[in-house]
C-alpha cells in the first residue's frame, strides 16, 4: 500500500528487503545479506550497515512491487 501522505520520492534509512533494490557496489562493499539471520532480520543488519557507511535510500511511491510468499519460510512452521 502507498504510504499517506506521501506522494513524491522520500529519503528513507532502511527498507524491508522484500520490496528494495540495492546497487551491486554497496552489497558487495558491504558483504550482502549475513546468511546467519536466516529470515526477518537480515535485511535489518544490512540497512544498519548500510547506514554505518553513509548508505541511504529513497521511498519511491509510484513504485510497484507484489511478494508472492516466500521461497525461505514454509507456512507449515508458523506455530
């Protein structure tokens, strides 16, 4: 969903990378996603490493993205 509001691109720290690019230059500067996290905070290291490097990002509303479920997490193991 759009954000309120917001209508013109935004600065923005971090991002959940479900619906983020990134410039190939700053994963590989700062090593990609740490596979260690395994799912839900490993885009969270990533946009805080992301800023410790002066990294930041912009909110484009008229962006689009769909996330069709996840290819990491089975639904089976929620509880």
């Amino acid at each position: 969903m759009p954000a309120a509001g917001i209508s013109t691109p935004h600065p923005i720290a971090i991002a959940p990378a479900t619906a983020c690019l990134f410039r190939r230059d700053v994963l590989e500067q700062l090593g990609g996603f740490d596979e260690t996290f395994g799912s839900y905070l490993e885009d969270v290291d990533l946009g805080l490493r992301c800023l410790r490097e002066g990294f930041t990002g912009v909110y484009v509303p008229d962006a689009l993205a769909w996330h069709h479920g996840s290819a990491t997490w089975d639904a089976g193991t929620l509880g």
